[in-house]
C-alpha cells in the first residue's frame, strides 16, 4: 500500500487500527528474517503525547523493560547489563554481550562528541521559533553495510519544533515493527518531548510518528488478529512527567544530565538488590512519575527473584497507572499458571484493595467512566487462559 495518514488522540486509539491496515491493506514484502506485511510511508499523529502506555487486548507491553528502556536513553548508556535484566532476550542483538551497537541513548549523548539532547535545550533556549532543534540517531560509519553488526539504529532523528508555546515532535523510522517496536518507541520518545517540555515550561504538542516501512512480520499474524481496543486512560488518569525544581532552576541542561545519571544509579542500586523497601524512594523526594518508576523496578527485583508476596506489595503502593499495567504483567507472566483458585484470589485482591479502588473512583470521576466499569478493568488485567496446576 502506497501509506496511510492516521489522526488519532493516544496510542490506544491508534494502534488497534493501524494493525488493523496492515493486517488488510500491507502489502507482502519478503526481508533478510521472513516475510512481513508492509505499509509504506506511515504516518501517524498522536494528540494526547501523556497517553503514551499501551494497552490493548492481546498485546502486552513489558513495563519494566519500558521503563529501562526509558533510563538507558535519557542516561546515555549502550551497556548490555540494564535492558537485559528486565527482557533477557534483547542481548540477543548485542555484538559482543557487553554494549550495543546502535544504543539510542548512547547515539544521543556521546556517539557524535556532544550531548544533542542538551544541544536541543540550548538552541530552544536562544531561539523559541528555531528548526534546528535535532536529534540524529543513524551513524553513517557504524550503521554501514562494512560493519558486521546486529544492532543498526532503526530511529533516525527526533526532529522538534515549538509552536503557540508547544513542543511538538516528528520522530522519523526506516524500519519498524508494529508489534516489538512501536509500543517501545512511542513511550521512548514522547517521554523525551515531555522532558523537554518540563525543563523549558512548555505544554506539550502533538507526536509525530514516521515510519518509512511499518511492518508485521508474517510470524505474528495471528497474534495480531487478537488485538482489540481497550483503552487503560479511561479508568486511570497519564501521568505528567515533571522534574525536580532543583534541575529546572537556572535553565541549565546540565543539570537534566546530571540528573539522568543519579536517577540511572537509584535504578542500578535497586537491579542490584541494595535497596529492600521504598523507604529509600521516599527519601529521594521526587516528583510522582519519578518515584512510581523507582517503585517498578523495585517491584520487578522481587518478582524476579520470586518474592511474589513482596513485589504485590510494593506494586501497591504505586499511585498512577504503572500499577494495573504492571499487575497484568504479573497476571500473564505467572499468576495465570498458577490455577483457577489463585486466579480469583488475585482477582479478589485487586478488587478489595482499597487505595486501588480510590484511585480508580479518582480517575473514573476525572475520565467520566461509570463506576462500574472497575470490572472491566480487572477483565482486562486478567484476559487469557488460565493454565491448571
């Protein structure tokens, strides 16, 4: 198909029907890993950047790995040992088990001899109205057909413009897969436009997202198929991703640098099991979005050492909408294989939590969503099949 042109509001709104395209009109294109079914130019615009979190039936995003993900770009870092603790798969795609190649974060802030996220900052900082706020992600010399590698950037610029006091972003693919890419990489970098916006006090714009090849690999088909709206920002209210006053005084990207490195060594302290409790988040006095993150990871350290009682416990006690999307990751990694009994009991445990459901009512009341609805929200959480004991 020549391409397609999607005016949407968030990626909940969008992603069921881009599948839906490209499952009905991607033309069959063969590639180096097999057949995929392509659309060619994609472009999408998302309207509401804070609703950056999927959450359709059938297809789950890993939230810790999302997450990470998110640390590793804004701290700079190519290294191995951070996404691999929370998706053991990605290091797959590392050269030498030890750094990736084409690390976003590492392409961003040190590949070129300058740091382009501050760079963006300092020109829209002198200039409001500039085009010459860019981040480019390809590197002609590593990415090139001469270099034996795994990993070649699929991202080839942030591209951001201000306009009526609003930071919009177009975010430029050659290649994109509509089922492991997309979802990481709206949450990768509308989360850099709203640090951006935040540090330099401005609302937010729209999203962008172009794609030069949008494809679903022939092999996912049929998971694709069982994708169907649901949209989580109904029940629970985006966060909005503020920084500390501390960074934002003095106007001195610096010091967002700066903050990325200590937030990049809480997350390691946590992976590397030094910090047992959320006393230690506490401590750190951080805006909402912020410590809720930290309180994932911390979560994710006991679910990944099956501590189960303790990763519930800590995923409790996060207030916005990481906790149903990090329970249904917990539902479909484990809970669900553990029999029909446990299956309620975890049902039931949702249900009667009560900071739960006052932070449900809260968003519900917000969103106009009856109610009622708090059952769908936990149909959602717990789709799929239970597997008997």
């Amino acid at each position: 198909m020549l391409g397609t042109i999607s005016l949407v509001g968030n990626v909940n709104t969008v992603y069921p029907a881009l599948i839906k395209q490209v499952l009905e009109q991607g033309n069959r294109v063969p590639s180096r890993v097999g057949h995929t079914f392509e659309i060619h130019p994609s472009l999408s615009y998302f309207t509401d950047v804070s609703k950056k979190y999927l959450s359709a039936f059938g297809r789950m995003v890993n939230l810790p790995f999302a997450l990470a993900e998110v640390v590793w770009i804004l701290s700079g870092d190519n290294k191995v040992d951070r996404p691999s603790f929370y998706n053991a798969n990605i290091k797959d795609y590392s050269d030498d088990g030890k750094v990736f190649n084409a690390a976003y974060g590492e392409r961003m802030a040190k590949a070129f001899n300058i740091n382009q996220l501050e760079d963006v900052i300092f020109k829209l900082l002198k200039d409001r109205g500039t085009r010459q706020a860019t981040i480019v992600y390809i590197d002609p010399l590593r990415d090139s057909a001469l270099r034996q590698t795994k990993d070649r950037a699929c991202n080839v610029s942030s591209l951001f413009l201000v306009r009526d006091g609003r930071l919009s972003l177009t975010q430029t693919v050659r290649s994109n897969d509509i089922i492991w890419g997309l979802p990481y990489n709206l949450i990768q970098f509308t989360t850099i436009q709203e640090v951006i916006a935040s540090f330099l006090g401005l609302e937010l714009g729209d999203y962008h997202h172009m794609a030069n090849s949008l494809h679903l690999y022939e092999k996912h088909v049929e998971e694709a198929r069982r994708i169907s709206p649901f949209d989580i920002f109904k029940h629970f209210s985006p966060y909005k991703v503020e920084l500390p006053t501390r960074v934002r005084e003095g106007k001195d990207p610096r010091k967002l640098t700066q903050f990325f490195w200590e937030f990049a060594g809480h997350e390691r302290a946590i992976r590397n099991g030094f910090v047992l409790s959320n006393d230690y988040i506490y401590d750190l006095k951080l805006p909402l979005y912020w410590e809720d993150m930290l309180k994932v990871f911390l979560s994710y350290y006991f679910w990944k050492n099956k501590q189960t009682a303790n990763a519930l416990a800590i995923a409790r006690t996060i207030e916005g909408v990481f906790y149903p999307l990090l329970m249904k990751n917990y539902f479909q990694w484990r809970i669900r294989r553990l029999g029909s009994a446990k299956v309620i009991e975890f049902r039931e445990s949702i249900l009667q939590d009560i900071s739960f459901r006052k932070k449900f009512v809260e968003a519900t009341e917000t969103n106009g969503v009856p109610h009622s609805s708090l059952l769908d929200l936990i149909n959602w959480i717990t789709e799929g099949e239970v597997v008997e004991e």
